[in-house]
C-alpha cells in the first residue's frame, strides 16, 4: 500500500503509465495483496485488455484473529475470495502455490515454480512485492518479494531451473517488473474512478478479512459505518498517489526494466 509518508517525502515519479501490456502476472504473499497494492492498475489495464494472472504463493490460512479458527476451512474460503475478487478486476487466471502462511521462504525449489508460472504465462509486466522495503514486519512480503525477484531470474537464464527446459517451457524475459509498497517510489500507474470502484469491490470479495484487515484499519471510532470508511479511505491513499503523479488516482510503484 503506498503509505503517505512515502509520498510526502518522495520525488516527483520518474516515470509514469506503461502501455498497457498484453499479459501481466502478479505475485503476492497471500490472497488480498494484489488488491490491496496495486488493485486500481490491475482494473485499468483489464479494461484495456490486458490478460491478468495471479500467482498466490500461500495459503492464507494464518489470516484470522480467532484462535478458534479451522486452518484449513479458512485457506478454502480464502482461495474462492481471491478467485472472486479476480474476476471484479477484469478476469484472469489465479494460480495457488499453497505454501503455509507465515512461513514462506526464498528456497531454491520455490523459486523455480514461480519460474515455471513466468515462463508458462509469459508476462510482459510481472508486479510483486518490494523485498527491499525497510520496516516492514510481515515476513511473507519480504521473502515473497525475494521469490518474485529471483524467479524472474530462474525465469530469463537458462542454467536456471533446468528441468523446466525438459518440460519444453523455455527461457522468458519479461520487459518490467513493478515493485509495490516500495522503499524507493519512482513510477506511477494513474487510474479513474471507475477503476477505484473496481478495486474497491475486489477488495471487499475477500469477506473473510474484513474483520482483521479491511474494516479494523478503518474504524474511525465516531459511529461511522465501516464500510463507507474503508471506500474513503481507499479513496483518499488513491488520491494522495494521484496528486503524486498529477492525475485523480494512482498508485505508486519501484520500476525495474533495466537490468532485466
Ligand atoms: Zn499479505
């Protein structure tokens, strides 16, 4: 999420809007991120006919307060939230690794299978997490940014990953990769209301977070309902990205095409 903080004290984007890509393929921690983070920029290009795919590499079966909770009922419910809340950004695929949340790591055989979903989807943009991000305390984010970065590696060189080569699935070289909640933010994605709106409806399918996430960070306290909170306060990140960048609404990325 871009935080204001980032804002206030951020340079002017070095660059801003990529063409619209063919095909793009997020990677996230958990089911939610992708809309949390760069959920406005995904609904953009889907209506401008990018096909998206999502790669989710845990479970989310830790995404509760309730001790109570069954683990596994909660990752089952989580993966119909996410398929649900891709289809309110325009469609596209949703590609589930399974791992156990909270406990996801950079490891060698992680990072060819997200090797494998790269060179099978063949994205011109990749987004994931920032894995440079100082302060951040959820462990998955920083080691779900790592697996983004180093498939992409495993992806693009062909003494990486060299099963994959015997599966037929060739070497591929996507032309960017957006960083989200980044340590440095250098590039912005600008978006309408229509696709804020989007974001916001994807946001609000995964229903079994509303009481941890969605809501909790936006209760003012005044009686407000929550609901109409989190739509403002979505809106307002929205706008303060976009007085960034000098439109109504974006959000704010790291881009990386030059050493790819
Ligand atoms: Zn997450």
């Amino acid at each position: 999420m871009v935080r204001r903080a980032d804002l206030h004290h951020a340079r002017p984007p070095r660059s801003a809007d990529l063409a619209a890509p063919s095909v793009a393929l997020v990677v996230v921690a958990h089911p939610d991120d992708a809309e949390f983070q760069c959920g406005g920029t995904l609904a953009k290009w889907a209506r401008q006919g990018t096909r998206l795919h999502h790669l989710v590499l845990t479970d989310g079966s830790k995404g509760t307060w309730d001790a109570a909770a069954d683990p596994t009922a909660l990752a089952t419910t989580r993966r119909a939230e996410q398929r649900r809340a891709a289809e309110l950004l325009g469609g596209g695929e949703v590609t589930f690794l399974d791992q156990v949340d909270g406990e996801l790591h950079s490891t060698v055989p992680l990072r060819d299978e997200v090797a494998r979903v790269i060179r099978q989807v063949r994205p011109d943009v990749i987004l994931g997490h920032d894995p440079w991000t100082r302060y951040r305390l959820h462990p998955d984010h920083a080691a779900a940014g790592r697996l983004c970065v180093e498939g992409i590696v495993a992806a693009r060189d062909p003494f990486f990953a060299r099963h994959l080569l015997a599966e037929g699935l060739d070497p591929y070289r996507p032309d960017a990769l957006l960083l989200f909640e980044p340590d440095v933010a250098d590039h912005a994605e600008t978006f309408t209301q229509e696709d804020l709106d989007r974001k916001v409806a994807a946001l609000l399918a995964h229903e079994s977070q509303h009481e941890t996430t969605h809501l909790h960070h936006s209760r003012s306290g005044d009686g407000d309902d929550p609901y109409e909170s989190f739509r403002r306060r979505e809106h307002d990140l929205a706008a303060a990205a976009g007085a960034w960048a000098d439109a109504p609404f974006a959000e704010a990325f790291h881009l990386i095409d030059d050493q790819l």
